[in-house]
C-alpha cells in the first residue's frame, strides 16, 4: 500500500506555508526535496565521522571511507553494475557527460566521425559533444521527433551508420516527460558498432534502471533528482571501456605513483576522482537510494501514473492550454502554455498561491524551437505529491487568466 501520509511526513519541507497558502511543490524535476533520513545522514556524517578518505590510518577515515565506499555498493546494487568499478562519482549528469566527452571522447572521437544525439537532449547532452565535435572535426547529428515529442525512430535508424561512434538519448525528457526506448536505441547502435550514453537524470528517480540487461555503455545521473544532494551523482561506465580511457582530471587519489618524469593511474574507480570527493553527498546519494527502495518502484510508477492522469485530465479540461509533450509513453512532466499569459508571469502569479513551478526553456532550446514556444511552464510530480496540489495548481492557472483576461 502507498501510504502518502506517511510518505509527506518523511519530507520536512513540504509542510510548510508560502504566503499563507500551503506549499505545493511541484518543480521535481528541476530537484527533489530531501527526506529526513538522508538530511540525518548528512548531520550525522559532519557531527560524527567527518574525516577525508582513503589515505587515513585513523578510525575517524576508515569511518569515512566504509560510509563513502558503501554508498557506492549501495548505488551499484541500484542500477545493477557489473562491480562497483564501474561507478564513478562526479559532480552530477553534467560534469559526466563532460568527463565522457573529454576522456572517452578525445580518445575515439576523429575528424569525419560522427555523434548522434536526440532533438530533446538537456544542453549538458548537447553543448560537450558540440566542444568535442569542433575540437576534432567530428559531425554531430540529431534525431528528430514528431509533434508529440517522441523520437522519430525510423529517423534514428536512418541517421545511424558506420560513422557513427557515439549515441547519445536521454532516458526521461525533462522538458517533456518522454520515456525514450533505450532499449532499442542501445542495441541498434550496438549493432551498428556505436557506443551508447543514456542521460538518466530525469528517469532514475521514477523508473527501475538495470545497466547490465540493458547493456548500456554509460549511464548517468544526479543524486539531487532521486532525492539526495546536490553536487554530486554518478558516471556509471563498463568497465571495460573505464579502464582503456584517459584520466579527466589529475591530482591526488588518481593515481599510484607520482614521479616528476611519469605518473602511474589508480585503478577503478579512483582513476577518474581525482581530489578530495563529496563525502557527505555520496554517502546522502546512499541514504536517497535507500529512501526509494524502501518505497519500490512498483509503487511509486503506479502513483506517479495515477497524478499524471489526473493532471492530464485537467490540462485537457483547461481552457486556453496547451500541452507541450503528448508522447504516449511519458513520465511526471506536465510542460504547457496558457494563452494570453507569459510562462514567467505564470509561474509568478501561481507561486503567489503557494504552487511551485518551473517557467523557462528548461536547459532544452531546440525542444522550445521545435514547438514554436519561447518558454513553457512546467509542472513535474513526484511520489510525495497529491491530487490536492494537482487542484491547487489549475486554481492558480484559472486566477492567472482571470488577471491577464
Ligand atoms: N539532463 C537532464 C534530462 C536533466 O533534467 C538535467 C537537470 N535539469 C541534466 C541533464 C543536468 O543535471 P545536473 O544539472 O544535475 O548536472
């Protein structure tokens, strides 16, 4: 059973009042709220264990150290990994997909080759593979979709050939809700001998990720979209790709042996932390795991489906919106455009009514050109929200076009 009651009373934050009308949070996918055991976990680590790790022969680091290198068995029993080798922290999806570009990337990448993203990638997705793309000659493609926001697959198998080396996709839009089909989108590019990297900031939090039935090459995310921290999350890569690729960054804990001639590397996965890690965040990232496989998946698509119909419903109901992001298979974003109001003014005027949403191109420009919208206004639900906020919400939308009317 889902028990929300219970589930709310895990997130301190969300009971709270925003100019004497009660929060609802409704901007999931730009972060989570934090439940208070991994807040707990964050003190407790600070109040008791804080030391650096790796190098210290004292308890407070071993402490250190079994905490942070437990949350990494934590996160490769999550996502399935191969060992725990094969994750990697980082800074977020971001500072991944940079640290695949500009190691793996510089490594294999040539003058003539190609690089095929998707028309709904997040600019972290784009902007790396267009630096590597000029630095090196390369051509970067894209896959386009159609008027619902889905991919066009017969475009992809298409655009996919021998010069391809990269794919990369996003798992979950964030400015639509779209739930590619990694699947098939890994083992056609594997069939055509390319890599595959699937950005999953949006999707670990809301769908059960397995990166070895998947066969995914890399797969990344950030802790502070699944209910962790910010500044950190995770580059969850083969191994046996990991190990043929260059270091990112250089300095302490990369490497083995340091002479002013040559340095030798660490092994995996130190070879790409280089420098003190965000000890706290990672093992937060462990408790945020904890927190939703307490929950389980199960139960937490079911719901989220559930608050997607229901808001759905309304949106088709509302005057005047219109829905950006139809695709039949789509997750917790509700992205649309009332008329007559400017998105910024939107998310104004409803956060006056204690309602919290995101107003912006949402980090994905070319999704706003493709639907002719400078900006969208976008709810995006979480397991802890209800059909109460969801009502907030369209009250809020119905005030705004009262004042613009
Ligand atoms: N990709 C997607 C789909 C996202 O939604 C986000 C965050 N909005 C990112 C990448 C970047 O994540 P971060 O800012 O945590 O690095």
């Amino acid at each position: 059973m889902f028990d929300i009651e219970k589930i709310r009373g895990d997130f301190p934050i969300l009971d709270q009042k925003i100019y004497g009308k009660p929060l609802a949070y409704l901007d999931n996918a730009a972060t989570t709220q934090k439940p208070q055991s991994v807040i707990d976990a964050i003190s407790h680590y600070y109040q008791a264990d804080n030391a650096n790790v790796h190098r210290g022969v004292h308890a407070l680091s071993e402490r250190a150290t079994a905490a942070y290198e437990g949350a990494r068995k934590q996160i490769a029993r999550f996502f399935n990994t191969r060992s725990e080798r094969e994750v990697i922290f980082t800074r977020g999806t971001t500072e991944s997909i940079n640290l695949i570009a500009s190691s793996w990337g510089h490594a294999n990448i040539k003058a003539g080759d190609e690089i095929l993203i998707t028309h709904m990638e997040h600019h972290s997705n784009i902007v790396p593979w267009q630096l590597l793309c000029e630095r090196v000659g390369a051509t970067l493609k894209v896959v386009p979709m159609n008027e619902h926001g889905e991919l066009i697959m017969e475009s992809f198998d298409a655009l996919l050939c021998e010069r391809t080396r990269l794919v990369g996709a996003v798992h979950m839009s964030n400015a639509l809700g779209t739930i590619n089909p990694i699947a098939s989108i890994i083992a056609k590019a594997h069939a055509a001998g390319a890599k595959v990297l699937i950005d999953g900031a949006q999707a670990a939090a809301h769908l059960a990720v397995d990166v070895q039935a998947l066969d995914v090459d890399f797969y990344v995310t950030s802790a502070h979209k699944m209910y962790g921290p910010t500044g950190i999350g995770i580059l969850i890569g083969k191994e046996s790709i990991l190990d043929g690729m260059p270091p990112y960054q250089g300095g302490g804990d990369m490497i083995r042996m340091v002479t002013f001639e040559k340095s030798e590397y660490n092994d995996l996965p130190y070879k790409f932390e280089a420098g003190t890690p965000h000890i706290a965040g990672a093992i937060g990232f462990g408790k945020a795991i904890e927190y939703i496989q307490g929950v389980g998946f199960e139960a937490i698509e079911a719901r989220e489906k559930e608050l997607l119909a229901y808001a759905n419903a309304k949106a088709e109901a509302f005057d005047g919106l219109r829905r950006i992001g139809t695709a039949a298979h789509k997750a917790c974003v509700l992205s649309f455009v009332l008329q007559g109001v400017h998105p910024h003014d939107l998310g104004t005027i409803v956060d006056r009514e204690g309602v919290a949403i995101r107003a912006g191109h949402h980090c994905a420009m070319p999704v706003m050109q493709f639907f002719r919208v400078p900006a969208t206004a976008r709810a995006s639900f979480s397991m802890y929200n209800t059909e109460d906020e969801v009502d907030a919400l369209f009250a809020a939308l119905k005030k705004a076009q009262e004042i613009f009317a």
